[in-house]
C-alpha cells in the first residue's frame, strides 16, 4: 500500500455501541448495482464533506427480517442521507483481474490494494489511522459463510474476537456513522454469516453490510444483510460490475478430514468457477478417497504466499490422491502431493492388465502446478492374464502390490474353462493371487515390496512373467505376476507411474518451485502365450514402469523444475514365456523421470513473463510525481515505453538496475484532469524473456487517480448597491470542495466580511459583507486569491477570481495620519499631517490621542482638508507601538456630517530612552596575581563602546567585546600592583556609546565596588630606648602597614641582645617585645631587622625584602684605663707625664682614684672629652726601686653611659733611682801568676751608662773592656 501520513480524523467522544441489529436489506435500493451507481453519482457532491453531521446510532431502530430478498412490488425506502466523508476501497489480493473492476470506480474514491504477503486487517488499520475523514469502508475481497481472506490473515466467526482490538481501531479511526461494506461471497449466509457480521458491527462500533449470496459472476453485487443504517453508496460502477467475469467466493477448508463439513472434499464440491478453495490454517488433510476436481478452480495451499507449501494431502497410501476430470482447468498452488497409491488389478486369464496410472495426480483437464511438490507416491500394475481359450485353462495376473502396508491389487480370474478358480483380493500391501487350476498353478503371484511371481502351469505350460520391483531406498513397490497361457498370445501386464499421468485430453504445465521426486511406479508381468504342444502364440509384454511423470497429452515444465526431478524410481514387467514356439514377451523400458507417450514434451518450458505494475502513489495532485515500478516475473528484454498505455499522464523512460526484472520511471500527470479510475497498462507481448519466450496478453497497474484540477471560484454579492447601515449576502461557490479558506484569502474592498463558512461541505461559502463607514466609491470587488484554498486532493487555486462589482456610498469624513518622521530618538520631531477625504471644521487637538508626546496646535492652510502640527516625543520612552489616534466624532464635514470612529495613524516608533548599563567587577577583592572578569551588561545593544569610555581605578583592562550583537560586553581587569584600596570603581562615560537608534548614553555608570591590596605589608620597628647599658632593656615595637598572620621572632634578626616572643594585641598590626642587650657590648649602631617574607596581610599577600629598626646603641661595657708613664726609668731630677687612657670618655676622674707609688702626680686632667688625662709624676727623692706601679681605682669613673669602671686598673712598671749608684768590683782570681787572667766583675747598685775602662784604674795589669 502506498498512502501519505498526516492524520485528521472526525471522533465522536464517548459513544456507547449500540447493539447492532442484523437487517435484510431491500434488494432494488442501495446495493444494487444499477441502483448503487445513481446514488453514487448524486451523492459525490457530498462525498468529502467533513463528518460534522454525523448520526447518532440508536438501539431501538427496527430489526427487518432476515430473509434476503424483500417484496419484488415494496414501497423503495427514501434514499438516506450519506455521512460526510470520503469512501476508500480495499482490494484483496486474490481478487482476480481487480482493475477491470474498479474501472469507473465514483470520483474522490480513495483505492487501497492490500498487500498479500502481510495482515490485512492490520493494513485496513494502518491507512485509516493516517487518512482523515473515512466514512465508507467497501471491502472487496473473497469469502464464505463468516469468512473473509484479507492479505495473508483468514478472518472468520471463529476468530473474530481475538481482533477486536483491531477492528475497534478501525471503527474508531472512520467518521461518526460511517458504513463497512463487505463485497465478498456468502460472507453473510447462515447462522455463522449473521454472527461474524454481527460481530464485526460490535467491534468497530459501524454499521456493516454484507452478502448472503454469491457476488460477482454467476451470482449479485447485492449486500443483502447489514446492521443499521447504510448510508454509504456503492462506490463501484454498474458497468465494471454487471462485465465482472470472476465470483468472490473463497471456500475455506477448516479441518483436515476426508470428509465432512469444513472439509477440503466439501469446499471443492461447493465452490464454483472461478472460486478459490483455501485452507483456515496449515494442515495435512488425511484422505482415504482420491478427490476429483470437476470445475475451474484454484486451490491455493501457500497461505502467506511465500512460495512454500503450507498443506500436505496425504492420501496415506490408501487411495491415489487428485484427479482432475477433462475439460476442467485447475490451479494447484502450494500444495505436497504424497503417499498416493494405485495397486492394480491382475488381468483375467487370456485378458492383458489395466495399467496403474499415477499414485499422485491423474490429469485429463487444464492443470498448473505451482509451488507444488509431488512425492512419494506410488503406483503397480497387475500381472496380466495367461493366454488361453477355449475350454482350457488359463491362469490370471496377480494384483499390484502396495505401499506402506496399504492396498493391493486383486488378483485376475483364471478361465475360461470349467472348474477354474477366481482371482483373490489384495491387502494389506499385498496384491491377491491370479486364479487358476488351484491355488498353486497357473495364476500369477501378487505384488509385495517385490514384484510377484508369474504364474507356473504343468511343464507344457507357458508361465507369465514376473512382476517388476521397483525402489528409490526408502520406499519399494512390486508389480503382479503374469498368469501362465496355453494358446493364445499372452496378456500385457499392467503399466504403473507413481507419480503423475497427464492423458492425452491433459494439459500439465509445472512451474514455481515444484518438484517431482521419490515417486515410484512398477510394471507387472506379462501373461504366458502358447504352451508346448499348443500353438505359436507368443507370450505377453510387460508392464512399463514409471516413476514421476507418464505423458500422454501435453507437458510443460521448466528447465528448472526438471532439474529438480530427483529420487524417481521405475521399473518394467518381464515378458511371459512361450513355450508353442512364439516368441517371448518384451520388458519395456522403465523410466524414472518423464515418459512422453507420444505427447507434446517441454522440459524447458518458459512461461511468458508476468508483470506487475505498482504506482507508488495512488493519489496524485499538482506538482506531485510517482515512482512506477513494473516488476517481472524474470529478467526481460524489449521493454520500452512504446509498450505501455499511460492514462492522463507522462512516463520517463523506463529502466532497469537488476538486469531487467525490475523496471523503474517516474509518472508525471497530465494538468486539468480529474480522473478517479486510472491505469497504465503494459502490452505484454513486447517483451521476452531471456529463452526469447514473449508475453501474453496485458497487465494492468494498480488503480491512481488523478487530481490535477486547480479549484475556481465565482464571487457574487446580493446587494450591489449599498448605503450606510446595509450589508450584503457574499456567496463564494468553487466547482468542488475545498478546504483552507479563511478571510485572510480575500481581499475586500472598502468593507469587512465576518468570517465565511460552509454548509455543503466546502464547495459554497458565504459570508456577510458590511462597506466600510464614509466610503463613496463606485467601483469595488471582492478578490479571492485562489493560491489559498486546496481542492481535497491538495491541489492548489491558481491566480485570482473577482465579485461582481458593487458600489458604497457611506460618506462620512475619514482621515488618514501620517507621522513622517516614525523612528524618533532624543532631540528629534516629526511633522503630523491629519488629511481628510474632505474638508472638516471643528478640529481641534481635543480630538487627538497622542501617544508618548506632545503635538503643537493643529492647523489647516488649504480649507480644513489638510492639518499639520509637530510632534515632539517624550522623554525617557522606548515604545515601538504608537499610534496619533482621532476621535473622528469630534470634526464635521462642511455639510455638519460628523464623522465617526476613530482614525490611527500610521505606526511610529519612539526611542528616547538613553541607553543604561550595569557593570559587574566579578571578583570584587583583588589581590596580587589575581583578575577579575568584567561584564558591562548594556540595557539594549549599544555600538561604540571603546575602552575609552571607561575610567578604571586602580588597574587595567583588556580591550572590551561584544558576542551578542553589543548588549554585553566583556573584558578582564588586571589590578595595580603596590595599592592597598577597598573602595575602587570602574566608571563607563554613558555619552561614548550608542544605541541602534544612535541615541547616545547619559552620565556615567559605576561598577559594583572592589577592593584592591596589591600593597605588600610593610612595618617599622621601633627600638624606644635607644641607649642602653648595664642593666637596661628596651620596649620594641614593630607595627605593620596592616594586620599581618604568621609573625614570630624566627622572622627577626636581632643585633647584640635577645628578644622575647613577639605579640599583638590589636589584631595583628602592631607587635611589641622586649629587648635585653647583650654583655659587654659596646656598639652604637644595631638593628632589629625584619624578614618581610614571613608575614602576610589579611588578603594573603606576602611582605618582600626586610625591614630594619631604628639604630639602637648598647654600652653594657665597663670603662677601662690603661695608665702609661712616660718614663719609665726615673732618676733623680727627672719627672715623667703620666697618660691615664680610657676605653671610652668617663667622668668624676681625680687624683683620689689614683695610687702613686715613689712619687707625687700633679692633678690629672683632660683635654679630648675625658678619655685621655695626663698628669706629671715627680719621683721622691733617694728612692731607689725598681717596681713601681700607679694603680687606679675604676670605681671611681664612670662611662658617659653611667657605666662605672670596675676593679682596678694598674699603670706599666717604673723604676725610681734618685740615689746615686754605688758599685763593687770583684777579681774572681785573687792570686795570678803568669799565664792567667781573671774575671773581673763590677756590680752596680743600679744600672749605669757611661761607664769605660777610662773609668779605672787597674792596677798591674790591663783590662780588656768592659
């Protein structure tokens, strides 16, 4: 199926099902078909209309008799009013030669052909949940009694419920009262009809009417039972009915009896030419009897048409399973034909065999197989009869045997002499015996799994042949032996094909996947000819054996059906023997395969391609193309657009991609048709297949229609003439139904009209017309744009279509308004000039609305017509919907005739609302190393906005940037380093910015605060007591530029002394300690120095570098003296300075801290600041001593500091000698004599100078020097 989506149902909100109501419908109204066309063709009009007059079912409507034919003299009922609403046609897919039906088919009927392979009701289903507006469901599919074929889904009475959910979907997606009509045979006929119909009504909530009879040939288009009302028409026309040469009956097989009601045997005996004879369900129907087949059938066992059997007949080895009577054409499909069995019947004696002529299927008629597969059947002929006559005896042929336990030939009579005995019956796979003298001689042995003996008489006698065995490995057959002769010519044993005998009346043709395999056939033996002593008679031929197909008639089979012939088996007779001196009867030929006796033979049959054609889109309007796709039965060639008939449109050329099976163009319809029944027909006979077979006949598209019509409409007013206070009917006809017309398609001069509609279902629309006020204007139309409205197949209207013309005369003075100027910005007026269709008096600013400004006095210099004033917008306002508007009431023409309503001008925009902007500083506390994202976010979009409108504290910004069309900006700011502040602003200059309608900002806009400390903490340290000594300690104070964390003496580097652990008691800001100098230290410069790096401010920034206290001096060293004489070597007369040095300048220094040993010092003084004092000592006098010291005492001074001098300080060692020197000399050898000398030592009190040998006498002798 091909349909578009796009759903619009009509519904019908909660509606409770009325039980439906089984009624006989009378015949001459509705449903017949020459009475359906006339109501068909009245009723089109209406046949799209929207379901907006549905009816509502009732349960009290009268139920007429169920007897299916009314009163031939009745009073006709009214003909009902149809539902609004289209009609759409299912076509199953057995329907057979379906086009030819639907040619005629009424205009806007939507044909749905329903695809084999799938569910059709799930199909139904589908289309009607995508198409708006179905009223009428026409099903036309084949049937019986409760039943209905749709795709590959058998819908019956028995099933009916378990699709409910389906079938109420389908009820559910139709119009409010909309109708099913079932064209199908006996759908309705009986208890079971009446209850699948009833069934159906309930399920879908619609009323369903059906045949209780036969429809198409040989029977009525007439649906004799329906429930409720049936409004819809027949949709089919008389002619394609009444010319229809097909019935749409399909008779189902429900159970796999021999037998029976529901049986295949009672399908076949109540179908009719033409019917299709299926099955409810796969199944192995069990036959104990052959069925014949008498009449033009199809038995269709390929339930879902995928070319694979779904039903086995089975003739259980009991009985040969089809025959097919001569003149009959029959269409066997998707069947296994198997375990056939005919066991034949010995010959009498002196009379040859009847053959076996198929297990499977005996052909007289017209018969097809396709997708059909004939297996293991089987077939044996009886021996035949001994030759004799006369009153001699002769012996008879042994029965055929069987198969599978089953059947068994009888066995022939012996004779014709007296006293013979009668053939035997054959069972259970086993033929009977051949009569004879007695039960031993003469008659020929019945078939087994082997062949039979042939019959043996006394020793002048001629015995019957053999039967023949015949086996594939799997099944085995034996054929009758031959009865033994005397003199006559032997009996021919019986002929057997297990599979198939077409006679010489029977056309086979054996197409699609069929295969004929695993048949087997046995011949019998011939019957003995004249015996020894008798005459020459020559002994009887034997049986052919034939394992698939014996030919007679005519056989086509395709090469590949022939390939496929496997696992056949055959086997012949012997000959029976003549002993008079004749000659012995032959064993003809067995074949496995095909015999042809003398037939038409094809084992390469082609059979002319088939085609279907598919329009994809059976449904087309203007502008719209479809693909068609002609689809053959094989590859082809010849194929060209010469050999197809294209209805009401063009084909591309068509071509194929897969080798020539599958041919594709693209249909283009004619313009300006409307043609609902519409084929492209392929003349078959154009092209062949690749063995050069051509094809036969025509084949039709599936059906298209085509709607390629634009709508047109007619315009007509009533009142052609109008004043005030009147209005006028407008009637817009079109020549069909159209959808899509609103008033927004019209174009209405000097007037309105309300709102047209419809009544008829789209094809007359009205609406009332009023002239607009104060009109004087004799040339006026109403103009239809027809591009607006669509027909029902969505075809567009093409250019205009006018009203006739009409005149107004509603004079009352108008004005029109026009604000010249209507994009105003800050600074800007407009001039407003108010013009009147004609001079006015009494105008006044009074009578004018002014939006969002002030407008200076009208006035008129040209007689009152034409007004003119300033307009001056407010400030602050952005508005883009403005209107100056005029109390028409409030001027008059010359005439006093006052106007009325009022008059807007045209729009005007005002903008003089200048552009504002917020600024966001993200991160608004800032420290070293940190950014901030900055987004200037503008009140609307704003153009010239530069980094120079913007005044930033305390840092920089990148360049700003828009990416949304200038409403907001962005940049990052980079604080400065080195700045501790907390109240910082960015500053946008408004005035350097714009907005679109270039109205520049006003002032300035701050940001959001942020504060910034790039700043480092920095600190003093304050040592306080700047001088210290002995004893002293100092407060040390060391104040951060702001609170600092992580502070401790670790960070500081203390000169000459130690500190205690740093503290603040203010929040980190100030830190104080105390200072202890160290000992003996004299230093005037020491620092406390600060590692800056170790503390950080609040905002985490580190310090940098150090920090140094304020110079600190520390004296903790005692003053000490070195005491120096400057002669350290005193005699007497001689005196020496005396030099007392500090270490440092003292004070309170006087002889008194002094001892002076040998000696008197003069006052000790100072003359560099008390560091250095002198004196001069005076030895006494007559001293002599060598060891002599000034010794001072350090107590007694004190450092500038206040450090007194501890212990005492001693001068170096100073000898005194005021007494003269005295001396004594030793010789040490005070006796000498010649040659020694002696030592002589002089020893002086003291030291002496000056002293020389001149300075002795030596007596007697010399002194060497001293």
């Amino acid at each position: 199926m091909w349909w578009s989506n796009g759903k619009s149902r009509v519904t019908e909100g909660a509606r409770a099902l009325a039980s439906p109501m089984i009624m006989s419908l009378e015949p001459r109204m509705l449903f017949d078909g020459a009475v359906a066309a006339t109501v068909a063709d009245t009723a089109q009009a209406d046949s799209h209309s929207t379901a907006d007059a549905a009816k509502t079912p009732t349960a009290d409507q009268p139920v007429a008799s169920k007897d299916t034919h009314g009163q031939a003299d009745a009073t006709p009922a009214p003909a009902p009013v149809a539902v609004p609403g289209q009609s759409v046609v299912f076509v199953d897919s057995r329907v057979k030669d379906a086009d030819s039906l639907l040619k005629g088919v009424a205009p806007g009927t939507q044909v749905v052909q329903l695809d084999a392979s799938k569910d059709g009701l799930q199909q139904i289903a589908a289309y009607l949940d995508t198409h708006q507006g179905i009223s009428s469901v026409q099903i036309i599919a084949h049937g019986n009694a409760g039943d209905l074929w749709l795709g590959n889904n058998y819908l019956s009475a028995d099933n009916v419920a378990a699709r409910s959910a389906v079938l109420a979907e389908i009820g559910k997606d139709m119009n409010v009262g909309g109708d099913i009509l079932i064209y199908g045979c006996y759908t309705a006929e009986g208890e079971r009809g009446l209850s699948f119909v009833d069934s159906l009504a309930q399920l879908t909530g619609r009323d369903v009417a059906a045949s209780s009879n036969r429809t198409g040939i040989g029977g009525d288009w007439n649906l004799e039972i329906a429930t409720g009302n049936i409004e819809s028409a027949n949709v089919l026309s008389t002619t394609a009915m009444s010319e229809y040469q097909w019935g749409l009956a399909t008779w189902t097989a429900t159970n796999n009896a021999n037998t029976g009601v529901g049986s295949l045997r009672a399908a076949i005996a109540s179908s009719q030419n033409g019917d299709i004879v299926t099955f409810s369900t796969g199944m192995t129907v069990q036959l104990t009897s052959e069925l014949l087949i008498n009449k033009n059938i199809t038995v269709d066992g390929d339930l879902n048409n995928d070319g694979v059997a779904d039903v086995i007949l089975d003739g259980q080895y009991r009985t040969r399973v089809i025959e097919v009577s001569s003149g009959s054409i029959v269409t066997l499909d998707g069947l296994v034909i198997t375990r056939g069995l005919v066991s034949g019947t010995g010959g009498n004696g002196g009379y040859g065999a009847t053959g076996s002529m198929a297990g499977g299927i005996f052909n007289a008629g017209i018969l097809t197989l396709n997708n059909v597969s004939v297996t293991s059947n089987g077939a044996s002929g009886g021996g035949g009869g001994g030759g004799v006559t006369g009153a001699f005896y002769g012996g008879g042929g042994g029965g055929g045997g069987g198969l599978g336990g089953q059947g068994g030939g009888h066995g022939g009579s012996s004779g014709p002499g007296t006293g013979t005995l009668g053939g035997q019956a054959g069972s259970g796979g086993v033929g009977g015996y051949g009569g004879g003298y007695d039960a031993t001689h003469m008659g020929g042995r019945g078939g087994t799994t082997t062949g039979g003996a042939g019959g043996v008489g006394v020793s002048y006698y001629s015995n019957g042949g053999n039967g023949s065995t015949a086996t594939n490995g799997t099944i085995s057959i034996g054929g009758g032996g031959g009865g033994a002769g005397w003199d006559k010519v032997g009996g021919a044993g019986g002929n057997a094909v297990g599979g198939i005998y077409n006679a010489s009346t029977g056309t086979l043709t054996i197409v699609g996947t069929s295969t004929i395999s695993n048949n087997i056939g046995a011949g019998g033996g011939g019957g003995g000819g004249g015996g020894q002593g008798s005459n020459a008679s020559n002994g009887g031929i034997g049986g052919r054996g034939v394992g698939a197909i014996w030919n007679k008639g005519t056989l086509l089979i395709t090469a590949a059906n022939f390939a496929a012939l496997a696992g056949n088996a055959a086997a012949s007779g012997a000959g029976g023997t003549a002993q008079g001196g004749g000659s012995p009867g032959t064993s003809p030929t067995a074949v496995a395969t095909i015999y042809n006796d003398g037939g038409i033979l094809n084992t390469a049959y082609s059979p002319p391609p088939t085609a279907t054609i598919v329009v994809a889109d059976t449904t087309l309007s203007i502008g719209e193309t479809s693909l068609v796709t002609i689809t053959f039965s094989e590859a082809v060639t010849g194929l060209t657009n010469a050999d197809l008939t294209i209805a009401n449109g063009t084909l591309t050329s068509v071509s194929s991609g897969d080798g020539g099976i599958t041919w594709t163009a693209t249909f283009t319809p004619s313009a300006s048709i409307s043609d609902t029944t519409n084929v492209i027909t392929l003349d078959n006979t154009g092209v062949i297949n690749i063995l050069g077979t051509a094809g036969v006949g025509t084949t039709n598209s599936n059906n298209y229609t085509v709607d390629t019509v634009r709508p047109t409409a007619t315009i007509v007013f009533t009142d052609t003439a109008l004043r005030i206070g009147e209005t006028s009917l407008v009637t817009i006809t079109f020549d069909g139904a159209v959808t899509g017309l609103t008033n927004a398609d019209l174009t209405i001069a000097n007037g309105t009209l309300t709102s047209v509609s419809s009544a008829d279902g789209g094809i007359t629309w009205t609406g009332t017309f009023t002239p607009s006020a104060s009109i004087t204007d004799t040339t006026n139309l109403i103009t239809l744009d027809n591009t607006g409205v669509n027909d029902l197949a969505g075809n567009a209207g093409s250019g205009t279509t006018d009203s006739n013309n009409y005149a107004i005369d509603t004079v009352r003075p108008t004005a029109t308004i026009v604000v010249s100027d209507n994009a105003l910005k800050i600074g800007e007026t407009s001039l407003v000039t108010i013009t009147f269709s004609e001079a006015v008096s009494g105008f006044t600013n009074a009578d004018l609305t002014i939006a969002n400004g002030t407008l200076s006095a009208v006035s008129s210099s040209d007689g009152g017509i034409t007004w003119t004033a300033t307009f001056t917008p407010s400030a602050s306002t952005n508005d883009a919907t403005n209107l100056i508007t005029l109390n028409n009431t409030g001027v008059s023409d010359l005439a006093g005739n006052a106007g009325s309503g009022t008059t807007d001008s045209n729009n005007y925009a005002i903008d003089t609302v200048r552009p504002t902007a917020t600024i966001v500083v993200t991160d608004n506390a800032l420290k070293i190393g940190e950014t901030s994202l900055v987004t200037i976010t503008f009140s609307e979009a704003v153009s010239g906005f530069t980094n120079a409108d913007l005044t930033i504290a305390n840092g920089t910004l990148s360049a700003v940037s828009s990416s949304d069309g200038g409403i907001t900006w962005t940049a990052t700011f980079t604080p400065t380093a080195s700045i501790t502040d907390t109240t910082n602003l960015i500053t946008l200059d408004n005035t350097g910015v714009s907005d679109l309608s270039g109205n520049a900002g006003s002032g300035t806009t701050d940001s959001n605060n942020y504060a910034i400390d790039t700043v480092r903490p920095t600190a003093t340290i304050v040592v306080t007591d700047t001088a210290l000594r002995i004893g002293e300690t100092s407060l040390v104070t060391i104040t951060f530029s702001e609170a600092v964390s992580g502070f401790t003496n670790a960070d500081l580097t203390i000169a000459n002394g130690t500190l205690s652990a740093v503290s603040s008691a203010d929040g980190g800001i100030t830190w104080t300690a105390t200072f202890t100098p160290s000992a003996s230290i004299n230093d005037t410069t020491n620092l406390v120095t600060l590692d800056n790096t170790g503390v950080a401010d609040l905002a985490g920034n580190a310090g940098s570098g150090t920090t140094d206290s304020n110079n600190y001096a520390i004296d903790t060293v005692r003053p000490t003296a070195t005491i120096v004489l400057a002669d350290s070597s005193l005699t007497q007369g001689e005196t020496s300075l005396v030099t007392i040095t500090f270490s440092e300048a003292v004070s309170g220094f006087t002889n008194a801290d002094l001892s002076i040993a040998n000696g008197t010092l003069s006052a000790v003084s100072s003359s560099d600041g008390g560091i250095t004092w002198t004196a001069t000592f005076t030895p006494t006098a007559g001293i002599n001593d060598a060891t002599n010291v000034i010794t001072l005492a350090n107590t007694g001074v004190a450092d500038i500091a206040g450090n007194t001098g501890s212990g005492t300080s001693s001068s170096g060692n100073y000898a005194i000698d005021t007494a003269p020197p005295t001396a004594t000399i030793v010789v040490a050898d005070n006796a000498l004599k010649i040659g020694e000398t002696s030592l002589v030592t002089i020893t002086f009190s003291q030291a002496v100078s000056g002293f020389t040998n001149a300075d002795l006498t030596i007596a007697n002798g010399t002194l060497s020097a001293v």
